[in-house]
C-alpha cells in the first residue's frame, strides 16, 4: 500500500518553495529592497499559517462575534484609498491566474482536510500578497498616498505575469507529494454536508479541467473576488428547480422542431420530386444554431447544473467552429444540443466517464463521415441515415442513456458497412499495390545480396557502376524471373565473386580467387556493361579496375596508388518522390524515396482501417488505411468518395507523422478534441 503523505511536512515544504518563489520574483524585478520584499515575504507567510491553521470558515455570526464599537477603528481617507486598491489587486490576480490559482485550491481542500474551504482562504491565494503589501508599507512608514498606489500598480503588472508559473510549480509539488484534487462538485456550502472523496485525475481530463475553469470564472463565486458573503457554492438545484429546467428544455426542443419541419412536416420534399430542377443547387445546411448557456435558462451557473450546460455549450462553439467539420456533421450534432444537455443535467457520469454512450455518438458521427467532401449534402445517402440516428435520440425520453447506446450501435454499423465498402473498392488496386510490393521484395533481396561485401570500400567508378547500372539490372530481373531463376542467380553468383574477391584481409588463402569463377563473373560483368551501353573507355576503364582488384588482392601488400580508398563511397541522399502508376482506368499515387531504400520491417503506428491526412499530388486528402503488406509494411491507403489510391513507403509514413505532416484521425475522438479546444479557448 502506498504510504500516505505527511500533512504537515508537505504544508511547511510548500509554505518554503511559494516564499522562495515569491522572494526570487520580487528581487529579481529590481522594483524593491532587500527590506521591502522581506516584509512582504513576512506577511505572505503570516497568512499562510493563518489559513492552515484556520479549522473552518464559519459565517458571518462568527466572523462578528465580540465585535464591538470599541473594537471598530476608523481610518483616515489615505488608508481607505489604499485599502481598497489592494482590494481591487486582489481581484486582478484572481482574475490573472484563475486557472492555475484553482488547481492550488482543489489539491489544498484535500491537504487540510476541509472541503468547506473557501476560494478566498486559499493559503497561497491573492488575499495573502495583499496582506504582505499592506506589511511592506508598515515596515516602510511615511510614504505619501500617491507613491504607495505607483508601487501597486507597477508591482501589480509583475504578479500578474510571474504568479501564474509560482502556482504551476506549487501545484506540480503537491501533485508529487500525492496530494489529489478534490473534486470540483464537492466544493460547496459550509453548513450542508459534503463528499469528502477525491480524484487525482482532477485536471487530467480536458472536459474535468475545462468545468474547474467554468466554476472558477462564474460570477457567482463572489468570495473569488472578495465578497463576504460566506454562503455562496456549489450546491445542487431542488427538484422544482429541476423539473422545471427540463420542462423548458422540452418547450425549446419542441421549438426548434417545429421550425425545422414548417416545410417539409405537411409537404412532399420538391426536390425528390423534381430532381432535375434541383440537382444543381442541393440544399445547404441550416446554420446551427447559438449554443444555450446556463444565464438563458435561469440557471446559476455555479451548480452542478449550470457547468453541465455551459460546459456543453462550449463544446457546441468548439465544434461549430472546427473548419475541417462538415456542415451536414455540425448541423446534426447542433440538433442534439438540447438531447445532450439534458444527459448532462441529468447524468453527470457523461463528463467522467470517456467510454459514455454520449461521446460515443459524438466520436461516432464523426467517423461516419471521415474522407466525405466537406461539402457533403443532407440529401446525401449517408447523411440521410445519419440525421435519422439523430432525430431517434432527439425523440428519446431525456436523459436516457439506453438510447444513446442504441444509436451507438446503429452508427458502429453504418460504419462498418462504409469501411468494408471501401475496402472492398480498394481491392481493385492491389495488382498494382502487388507490383509495388514485389519490387520493394527486390530491393531486400539485392540489399541482402550486398550485405557485408564493403561495396562503399570500391573504388569510386567501379561503386557507382554496381549502383546505377547493375542494381538496376538485378532488379530487373528479379521482378521478370524471379530470385530462383537461373539468371538471377547467375547474376548473384558474379557479384559475389567479383567483390568477394577484393577483400580487406591480409590472409592469403582469402586474397587467392579461383580462376574458373572468377572468369563467369568477369564475363557476366561484361554482358551487364553491353546491356547498361557503357561507352568503350568508360568500359575499358571498369575491366582494368576489376583486373588491378584482382592483381592487388593476390598480392600480400597493395600496389602504390591503388590503395583502399580512406572514405567510403556513400549513395545520394534520399529525397521523396511522387509518382503514379496506371492500369486501365486505374491511378495508384506513390509516395516514395528516389533512390532504392531497404524496407526495415517493424511494427507501424498506423494499422488496416486507421484514417489518416496527408497531401497527395499537392492537396491535403483524407484516406483509409485498407493494406499493410506484412512483409515490407507499405501501406495501400484509399477514399472511395474521391476514387482517389495512394501507396506509401513505410518509412516516409513514419517520418511523416512524426512531422505532423500526416496525421491519423479519430484520436482522440471529436468529444474530447472539441473539449481540449473548449478549454484552451477559455483560458485566452
């Protein structure tokens, strides 16, 4: 069992790195003094403990108990001024680091062990750095008004650029130290009961990081911003409350139901009946419409209530504003906004649980429509059937999660139907996809052939003529004959010979080459110059290095100027090439390297059925992924709504998505891209 934190000794460490932290911002500005910072540093850290220390947060009746007229100071104006623009500093820094300042919250309900905590008692909150100003102008004494507001206001633009990364580095600190977020939704009122459980996935899912930021930016959490009133938090709706949320939620369904079907509810759709007037000017979508937010519903937006619908209204605005989404895509998912809010108001599990038949339906959408033109009608056949899932589920009792599973199911068909379609249209190919895997079995084969032969060890004329002219030549005959031909394999036979015979070793027995063999490679050698049309020097030249290779190899030492050469011979750098390769009616595209490269097989990011993005013949396509060869892993990629075939050199993939110059779709799903895009909008 993993051994529980020491409270104590993580509240005193984390009380030394946030002063340390602090201290090194402030005299690092060159804004104070030594004495200066050290007095705000005091303060800071006087209120630190008084927020540990504190037991709870009562109410009003406590926080004015034995408080008397005698005890009432008044202040002068100055110091009013002063107090209240500190007030208004505490608000900015709120304000500034919202986000980062409330994961330091949730993780310091769960160290003190007070789920009543409130925002504004945070240890490492604003309040404390108002409290330690207020110490830094005690300890300075008499400045007039005016220089104390400057000082404010300048030190004010550095806490706001510097205390977002303090917390970020206190909140990876309690995170190491295995202090777990409380859960937003346990934080509530300080007199009714509440869950002390907590999650240490708590910002770890966008869609949960994306309610913390909701709840902390919600103007109903005045104590965020200083208010007294110690009575507002998370708590959730009563039932009338509740009831009657879904009875207008069911009033605006009801709406936008009738708006969609004046036309169509009482007459024949024109189109079907006149295709021929209509065929050029399909019906466009209907702009979705605006994303319901909790404040038009009455609803206040700091229950549980409230961040489900704001939460879900945000994910529409992210989805509406994707612009690699179909229009028919984001018209359909825009019909379900009043079914999906319903689930979350009434089944919270929605935004925890990432297999929930919800996001499913969302993801699953999506993928039905993966490599459809962006364009894609409603009168579309798929989207037809689509839009027939949706309407099901907007006709589905709210909150009936057994109807987002069926529609799951219905949309896994309808996938599965399209995918083995495509793939079925993709077979046409492989002769072609066979032609390019038989080739790339060549290349291995001929890299095989000279493994371990020191090729690059060649003199520099006779390496470049193995690999312009003869590589060529095996492979070649390697496609027509095959590698158990008898030309292959005499082929093979006098490359081994040949470069066999010119070893780096000082054995002699290893220097001495039969003369037979050696005769068969040399005439070989000259058949394969005749069928390259080598010019007669360029060939005169080649004998007479194989014949010097030969001469120096049977000596004990090599003659003066025909020495190994000290630098290998290396092949021209790779570079991709496009290409295309045609059979009747047929274009396979390629994508490949320019010069021949060994397919080294290993396991793919990518596997049969992946959706992927990359540009062929110039343009960004969208294409399945329908064959992998298992021998040399290229891939057969294929979109039949473009009738567009693509074959990829493995390695080129690989290097390609490590780039970001391809990429695979679906991963993750549209619910939670929308929702990491949701959050990343809400912290701009």
């Amino acid at each position: 069992m993993p051994i529980a934190p020491d409270r104590f000794e993580v509240a005193r460490n984390c009380r030394d790195r946030y002063l340390q932290d602090l201290g090194l911002l402030l005299r690092t500005s060159g804004m104070l003094g030594e004495m200066s910072s050290q007095a705000i540093l005091d303060g800071v850290g006087r209120h630190y403990d008084q927020m540990v220390e504190r037991t709870s947060r009562g109410g009003f009746s406590e926080e004015a108990h034995g408080l008397t007229a005698s005890r009432i100071t008044l202040v002068g104006d100055d110091e009013l001024e002063l107090g209240i623009r500190l007030d208004n500093l505490t608000g900015r820094l709120f304000e500034g680091a919202v986000t980062d300042l409330w994961h330091t919250y949730l993780r310091f309900i769960t160290l003190l062990g007070r789920p009543d905590l409130q925002k504004a008692d945070n240890p490492v909150g604003p309040r404390g750095i108002s409290a330690g100003l207020r110490e830094m102008f005690k300890a300075l004494g008499a400045r007039s008004l005016d220089e104390q507001l400057d000082l404010v206001d300048r030190l004010e633009e550095l806490l706001l650029s510097g205390l977002p990364e303090i917390y970020r580095d206190l909140n990876g600190f309690l995170e190491n130290a295995s202090i777990a977020a409380a859960q937003a939704s346990i934080v509530g009122t300080p007199d009714s009961p509440q869950k002390t459980t907590a999650s240490s996935d708590v910002g770890q899912d966008a869609i949960v990081a994306l309610q913390e930021g909701l709840l902390a930016r919600s103007s109903d959490l005045a104590p965020a911003l200083g208010s007294s009133n110690p009575d507002i938090g998370v708590a959730l709706l009563s039932q009338a409350a509740l009831d009657n949320l879904m009875f207008r939620l069911d009033n605006l369904e009801r709406t936008s139901s009738s708006q969609d079907d004046f036309l169509t509810s009482s007459s024949p759709d024109l189109a079907s009946l006149l295709p021929g007037l209509f065929e050029d000017h399909q019906a466009k979508p209907q702009p979705a419409a605006r994303p319901i937010t909790a404040r038009e519903l009455g609803v206040p937006s700091a229950t549980p209530e409230g961040l489900a619908i704001d939460s879900v209204a945000m994910l529409y605005e992210a989805i509406q504003a994707d612009p690699k989404l179909a229009d028919a895509l984001k018209t359909m998912i825009a019909s379900l906004q009043i079914t999906i809010v319903k689930q979350a108001v009434k089944d919270r599990s929605l935004f925890t649980d990432a297999n929930h038949p919800c996001r499913r339906v969302i993801d699953r959408l999506e993928r039905a429509l993966f490599g459809a033109p962006l364009d894609i009608p409603a009168q579309h056949p798929l989207c037809v059937r689509l839009t027939a899932i949706t309407n099901g589920l907007r006709a589905a009792p709210a909150g009936d999660r057994s109807a987002f599973e069926k529609a799951a199911r219905q949309l896994d068909a309808i996938i599965a139907e399209r995918h083995a379609r495509i793939d079925s249209e993709a077979a046409a190919y492989l002769p072609l996809f066979t032609w390019l895997e038989r080739r790339d079995q060549a290349l291995i084969s001929i890299d095989q052939l000279f493994q371990g032969l020191a090729i690059e060890r060649l003199p520099a004329e006779l390496f470049h003529f193995i690999e312009r002219n003869w590589r060529p030549i095996l492979e070649q005959t390697w496609l027509k004959e095959g590698p158990d031909s008898a030309t292959w394999q005499t082929q093979a036979t006098a490359i081994r010979t040949l470069l066999g015979g010119f070893p780096s070793s000082s054995d002699g027995d290893e220097r001495k080459a039969p003369a037979g063999p050696l005769a068969q490679a040399l005439l070989t050698l000259n058949a394969t110059m005749d069928r390259a049309k080598l010019p007669a020097d360029e060939r005169t030249r080649l004998l007479d290095l194989c014949f010097a290779q030969q001469r120096d190899a049977l000596r004990r030492s090599p003659a003066p100027g025909t020495a190994e050469p000290t630098a290998p011979n290396r092949r021209p750098s790779q570079r991709v090439a496009t290409g295309t390769l045609k059979s009747g009616m047929l274009t396979l595209h390629t994508l490949d390297f320019t010069q021949p490269h060994k397919l080294a097989v290993r396991q793919s990011s990518c596997q049969p059925g992946d959706w992927l993005e990359l540009t062929v013949a110039g343009e960004r396509q969208v294409l399945r992924l329908c064959r992998q060869s298992p021998n040399s892993g290229r891939s057969l990629l294929f979109n039949s709504e473009l009738a567009l075939a693509l074959s990829i050199h493995p390695q080129l993939l690989e290097l390609q998505l490590r780039a970001g110059e391809a990429s695979r779709l679906g991963e993750p799903g549209l619910f939670e891209t929308a929702a990491i895009e949701a959050l990343r909008e809400s912290r701009r």
